[in-house]
C-alpha cells in the first residue's frame, strides 16, 4: 500500500494519478489523502511513534 498525502488545491487532479498508477502497478494499492495544505504540513512533520 502507497499512501499519498495531497493538498486539494494543487491542481492536481489525483484520482487521474490514481487510476493510472493503478493500470501501470496494479500490484501495489494506492490511497490517496487529500486535505487542505497545512493539515498536510502538519501530518508529515508530526513525529513518528517509536
């Protein structure tokens, strides 16, 4: 599983991204986050668990 964490607005229409990446590597799941920008900013700074 490949998550990708996206903000909305980035003009990128993700769902694309998904359905072709889907076609070219269908053994690997992709699950695609989207929120706004400074959620995103916030999830990948926050530390990782131990």
């Amino acid at each position: 599983m490949l998550k990708t964490l996206n903000a909305v607005r980035s003009g990128v229409p993700f769902s694309d991204v998904e359905q072709a990446s889907e076609k070219l590597h269908s053994d690997v799941g992709l699950q695609v986050e989207g929120h706004g920008s400074i959620q995103k900013i916030r999830h990948a700074a926050r530390p990782k668990p131990e």
